[in-house]
C-alpha cells in the first residue's frame, strides 16, 4: 500500500523473502534490486502508517502463543524483532501476547539489523541468559542466520505460519 502512494508495485513473493529486514532495509533492496526510483523516508512513513492502521488484525499462530502463555512463568521470553517498538507493541497488544514477554527489543534498540547478530546478542544479554541457552523462533532467513552467528538455536516458524494464510 505504501508504494502505492509512489505508483510502485510491491509483489508479495520479493516481500516474503525479504521479512526479516527493516522497513527501511526492505525498501532499500527493493529500490536496488528492481532499479526504481523510491522516496525511501516517505514510504518507511507511511508503511509504518499502514501497519499501525493494520495491527488488530494480526493473526496468532497457536503454537507460538501456546509456548508464550505455558513459559512464560518458567523461562525469560523476549521478542527480537525488525519491525518498530510501536509496531511490535501494536501487534503482540492484538493477539494478547505482550503481557508474557519480559523484553522486546525492536528496530530502534540497535545499530546493525538482521541478519547482523546485534539483535539477539542484546535480547540475550537484556534476558542475563548466554546466547547457547536461547531458543530462538524465527520467520525469516534473515533472522535465523542472526539468531546462528549469534549461537542461539533456531526453530524456523514458517511452516506454522503457512498453515494459517
């Protein structure tokens, strides 16, 4: 929708492989990749818009919920994300999960986004638990070689995702 505004179309197979970056980040690979000409900071704008606008509707995926709601009294839980803090706050307050995280560390939290470790190194550290020690579930392949080169283990959650689209 965003690009839109820019006369640009977006096709949500490039998008699904590019999940684990920044909106800025996304926006600038597509700009590359595709040659064009994008007003970058008006389009993270009013992505950031849109989403904001969208968040209620963000769908749970049982299974993560389920880990969420049964762990959270007996581990620390943290969400790392590359979305914006009021995005992520948007989206867990949707499907009623942000009262059972102990951290969210989001975009603005670090220099160095996905697949850069820098993330997950600051979730851990924010958590007091080593890198070894943390099970990470990830979306995208960005984020699960950032949640690796940082020594956490990885369950790639997109197979469960999919059941639901």
């Amino acid at each position: 929708m965003a690009l839109l505004e820019q006369d640009i179309s977006f096709p949500r197979g490039w998008y699904d492989t590019h999940t684990g970056l920044t909106r800025r980040g996304t926006l600038t690979e597509f700009k590359h990749s595709q040659e064009l000409d994008i007003n970058i900071d008006s389009a993270v704008i009013a992505c950031e818009r849109y989403y904001n606008d969208l968040a209620h509707t963000v769908e749970v995926i049982p299974e993560i919920a389920d880990i969420a709601t049964t762990m959270h009294s007996e581990v620390p839980l943290a969400v790392t994300s590359s979305g914006s803090r009021k995005s992520v706050t948007a989206s867990l307050i949707a499907i009623q999960l942000l009262d059972y995280f102990d951290q969210v560390v989001a975009a603005e939290d670090v220099t160095e986004h996905k697949p850069s470790p820098e993330a997950y190194k600051l979730t851990s550290s924010l958590l007091r638990v080593d890198p070894s020690r943390c099970l990470v579930f990830e979306d995208s392949d960005e984020g699960i070689e950032a949640a690796m080169v940082a020594g956490c283990s990885v369950i790639d959650v997109r197979n469960y995702a999919s059941i639901y689209d």
